[in-house]
C-alpha cells in the first residue's frame, strides 16, 4: 500500500497510546513521523484504465430492483407478545430494506446523472473489497481533480455496498486498524496553517453530500448492508474511537437504522467518557477540533439529562466566558432541570460581563414557571449592577418563550404570572426603566387578550424604549460619568 493515513492510538484511550502518524509516498515500511498540523494525508493517486459504464449501470439497476421487491413485500406476520425478539428481528428488517432502497435509489439517481452528463466514474472491472479499500485510502482531492475524483469515490463506494455480506469482515477489520482518509480538498500552495485558519469557523454538522473520511464513508455502507454482523460493526466503534465526531455519527447513523433508543447506553458512555476525560486528537482536523460539540450532540440526540451536574463545573470557561456548547445543551436538553446550574453561574461573579446576558436570557425562560427564576428576574431588573443588555435580553426571552420547545410562544397562565410579577415592580416617575416595564406589562396584556396588533406595536415601542437606554448607559460609561438608577421599590405578592 503506497500510503497509510494513521489516526494514533493515542486518539483511541481504550487502547496503548501512540502519535499521530502518516507514511509519506515511498516511505511504506519506514518509522513514522509526526503530523503535526493537520489529519489529512499525503497520497497519491492511482490511474485506472478508461472502463465502459454499461456493465455498472447495469449492476445498479438491479439491485435497486431486487432492494425494491423486497421492501414490496411484507414481512411474515408475529405476535409481538408471544415472541418479542422475533417482532424485533422483522422491524430491522424492514428499517434495513428501507434504507437499502433509498440508498440504492439515490445512486441510480446520481448514476444517472452522471450518464447524462457524460461525466461516469470509470468501472470498478471486478474489482475485490480489498482492492477498492486500498484504492480509497490512496485517495487525495485537490482543487484541480476535486470533481473527477469525488465522483470516483461514489462510485468506489457504491461498489463496496454492492459486495453485501461479504463485505463487513473486511471493513470491520479496516475500521478496527484506527486509520482514517481526510477526504477534505487540499488546496494547491496551501500552508497548514491557511488551512487551518479556513477551517476556524468550522461548526459541528453530521449533514453532508458525500463523506467527509473514509470511516465515516464505512459507516454509511454498514448500514446500507444491515444485517446482525453490520449492526455489530457499528456498535463496536462506539467502544473504541475516542473521536467526538465518529461517535455522534455512528450515534445518529444507528438512530435513522434501528430506531431512536438503539444502542443508547453505549452511545451516552462514550460520550460521558470523553467529556469527563478528553482526549487531544494531536494533528486533527477540523470534525476534532470540536469534538467536543459533538459529543453533547450524542446527549442531545439521546435527550440525556443525567449529565447535568457534571456539565455545571464545564459551563464558565478558565477566561469567565460562558461555554456556548454546554449553554446550549442546558437549554435543549437540561431545561428547568438546568436552571439551578445557570443562576449559580449568574450569581458566581466568575462571568465576563459581556456574556451575562446569556445567561439572563435563558433563566428568563422559566419566569412563571420557577421560583428561583423569578427572583433572578427581580435582581436583574432592579439592580444597578447588571447592563441594559443583560435587563434587555432577560425581557426579550421573557415574553418569547416559557423552555418548552414543543409548543411556541408562551402559555397563557405562564404570562399571567408573569404580569403579576411585573406589577409588583414600581420604579421612579423620572426612571424610563419604569416606563420600559409598562410597555412590557401592556404586551403580555396583549398577547393574553390575543390583540397582536397591539402586541407588535408595545413590542416595537418597548424594543426602541430599551436600545435608547442601551445607547445612554454606553455613552455614560464611556464619559465615566455613570449615574445608578433609582432603585424600584417592590411590592410583595398578594
């Protein structure tokens, strides 16, 4: 093999620690040496002769064919009750069909194109899994054969799922040997650190057109093939990799092939895992360098909230910014459950000022509905010793939203109590944080009554009411002539 993408076992912590290494060309049989920028690879590219297509369109078509008789036909029939794991076994069935067909149908479709086009990978002539293994991981994509070659890959690709059965041995052997193709462009003349710096603002995503490594493409086809030893293949890299993207991949992967619950346990220890002990993927690509975002994607995938205490000592970073990811993860999966992790954070003094309002904003949600939030929502709004943005935040998500993500908007009892918190507020005449409390207690009247005409327009008005403010406090901090508000006085709850 003329070269070798090798993910270090030091990316794998449940086995004996290694480095990140690669075999330059002609190198095969040589001492490693460190990769130290980047995971993608230096191959080459190996030449195949001009083949016809006629035979491979052929093969496609017939197995779209023979996948689509058998989703045409229905399962023998079972009594769950008397035999649950024979229920099990033809539900499987049917989601693996299922997914066969539609795969099969979108390389038809991508075949067909391609036909059209007159632009048709070349044929596979035969070729054994071994032999389109080797020749996808020799596989590098410049901006010059970018297009040839990712169309060589789908076809090299579609001709493993074609193999079948007989095909996951050999790829589960593959996936266990913990090497990795970054399938990623390399640009000509570019540096590592320019690409580096053009993947900074890489944002974790599982959706893409064709696979972005050579595992993840493995993947895709064990699930494609289905079957007891596929499933098995799957399930053993999520005890394995110390990759947050593999993970959240195979995770997701598992989910669309054998339902939502599947493998839950594995998948929440591997990422439990990996959170409480990370893992540096030294020389990783852009998928490692928010590893971490992927794996609270596995907990949200899950819904998982038993990590929530353990989250809270992650949430304000060594700088005082606020962990946007676990911030995140409080919100979408934690909810009212995280709202005592949030308001310690709020109250601890250890947050950047510029990211109190983040906070604010997601405490503010549960308004209502929780105690604690409701006396963070007094502080915040009576106290000199938070910004406008901060008070203006917490009043935005305070008439958006009540933390349930099923239902938009905020339920009527939950603004209700809302108004009457409001009301137990009463500012100076000459304080406009007054006024902005009025026009926000005339909006949830509004939005109680359902005149959303007269909601939009004390949105509006409240809206400009707390920019003019915002605009005062920077112009007087900047003069360093800030003078503290009066303080309302508050009116206990009847």
């Amino acid at each position: 093999m003329a070269a070798i993408a090798a993910i270090s076992q030091r990316l794998y912590p449940r086995r004996e620690p290694g480095a990140l290494a690669f075999f330059e060309l002609g190198q095969a049989g040589k001492t490693p040496v460190s990769c130290g920028g980047q995971l993608s690879i230096t191959f080459f590219i190996v030449r195949k002769p001009t083949g016809h297509i006629t035979g491979a369109g052929t093969g496609l078509a017939l197995a779209a064919f023979v996948f689509s008789a058998g989703c045409g036909q229905a399962p023998p029939t079972a009594d769950s009750a008397v035999n649950p794991a024979r229920a099990e076994e033809f539900r499987k069935e049917v989601a693996s069909l299922k997914l066969k067909l539609a795969n099969a149908q979108s390389r038809l479709d991508n075949l067909r194109e391609q036909m059209d086009s007159g632009t048709a990978p070349l044929s596979t002539g035969g070729m054994s899994v071994p032999d389109i293994l080797e020749e996808l991981m020799e596989t590098k994509l410049g901006s010059k054969n970018r297009r040839r070659v990712q169309r060589r890959l789908s076809y090299l690709f579609e001709s493993l799922a074609l193999q079948g059965d007989a095909a996951v041995p050999l790829i589960r052997e593959f996936l266990n040997r913990m090497e990795d193709v970054d399938f990623a462009v390399q640009r000509e003349g570019e540096s590592d650190e320019e690409r580096k710096r053009r993947y900074s603002r890489f944002r974790a995503t599982l959706n893409f057109s064709q696979p972005p490594t050579l595992r993840v493409g493995l993947i895709d086809i064990l699930a494609e093939i289905g079957g007891d030893h596929a499933e098995a293949a799957v399930a053993e890299l999520l005890g394995t990799t110390a990759r947050g993207f593999e993970i959240a991949y195979a995770a997701k992967t598992i989910q669309g092939w054998l339902g939502r619950e599947a493998y839950r346990d594995e998948a929440l220890a591997a990422a439990h895992e990996l959170l409480l002990d990370p893992v540096e993927a030294v020389g990783g690509n852009q998928f490692d360098r928010v590893s971490r975002n992927y794996l609270f994607m596995v907990l949200d995938m899950y819904d998982d909230q038993t990590f929530i205490q353990s989250a809270q000592g992650m949430l304000i970073n060594d700088d005082g910014r606020i962990d946007r990811t676990v911030l995140d993860y409080f919100e979408d999966v934690g909810k009212v459950h995280a709202l005592d992790a949030i308001v310690q954070a709020f109250r601890s003094g250890r947050v950047v000022e510029d990211d109190m309002d983040n906070l604010a904003q997601a405490a503010s949600k549960y308004v209502g509905i929780n105690p604690q939030a409701d006396q963070l929502f007094r502080d915040i709004m009576t106290s000199d010793k938070y910004n406008m943005e901060t008070k203006r935040d917490a009043a935005r998500s305070f008439t958006e939203s009540d933390g349930d993500v099923s239902t938009p908007g905020v339920a009527p009892h939950v603004l209700q109590a809302r108004l009457n918190l409001i009301n137990t507020l009463q500012y100076d005449e000459s304080d406009l944080m007054g006024k902005g409390m009025q026009l926000l207690a005339l909006q949830l009247e509004a939005q109680i009554s359902g005149e959303r005409q007269d909601e939009r327009k004390m949105r509006e008005t409240a809206s400009r009411l707390f920019g003019e403010l915002q605009k005062q406090e920077s112009r007087e901090r900047k003069s360093g002539q800030r003078t503290p508000s009066a303080q309302p006085t508050i009116i206990p709850a009847p």
